[in-house]
C-alpha cells in the first residue's frame, strides 16, 4: 500500500509542479492560453497573479516532495500539504471555476485518503 500511496502523492506534487510552469510560463503562450481559456489581453494583464500563483504552486509540490523523502516519517508533512491542497481546490472552485475542484482538490483528497488507509 505504501507504494500506490507514495505515487499518489507523487502524482499530486507533478500535477502542481505542471501548474507552477503553466502560471510562470506559459501564462500568455497558446498552451497557458488553451489551458485556462483565456484571452490574449486578459492573460498579459493578469501575468504577474499567474507567476505569483504558480510559485505557491510549486511551494505545494515542494512539500509533497519533501514528506515523500522523508519516507514513513514525512506522513504528517504529507497530510498538511495535501489538505493545503484540498482547501485550496475548494476555494478556487467556489471563486474561479469548478474545474479546479477535479483538477486539483480530488487527487489531493484521493492522495490523503489513500495516506490515511496506509498509516
């Protein structure tokens, strides 16, 4: 269990560390543009919340990975980042776009119940 645990996780920190480099940049390229459909105005005008978006993001990736090398001993790490996470995908889902809540707060939830089944 620990190892589909440690993926999950692991999954969870590569889709945020995906985030940090589509907010930092690729925010106003076709794929940032594609990704968060938006306009090429709005993304020039909003690239600075993108960047400062995608370093928290990376911050949340960096936690994860942190706990993962922690081994056994990282469990309460890991738990705290992925609820961060969570918190985070319901806030973005009731204030920017549902999307988020799949995107974002279910495989961190996937991620913790999976944690809380090995622990």
């Amino acid at each position: 269990m620990t190892l589909i645990t440690d993926l999950g996780v692991a999954l969870v920190a590569l889709l945020h560390l995906y985030f940090l480099v589509l907010e930092m940049f690729y925010w106003e390229k076709p794929l940032g543009l594609r990704t968060f459909a938006i306009k090429p105005e709005f993304a020039k005008a909003t690239r600075s919340l993108a960047a400062n978006q995608g370093l928290y993001n990376g911050f949340l990736a960096a936690g994860l990975i942190w706990g993962l090398s922690l081994g056994g001993s990282g469990t309460q790490i890991k738990i705290f980042f992925l609820i961060c996470i969570i918190i985070a995908g319901v806030f973005g889902a009731l204030t920017a776009s549902r999307k988020i809540l799949y995107v974002q707060a279910l495989p961190a939830a996937i991620a913790l119940i999976l944690l809380g089944m090995g622990t």
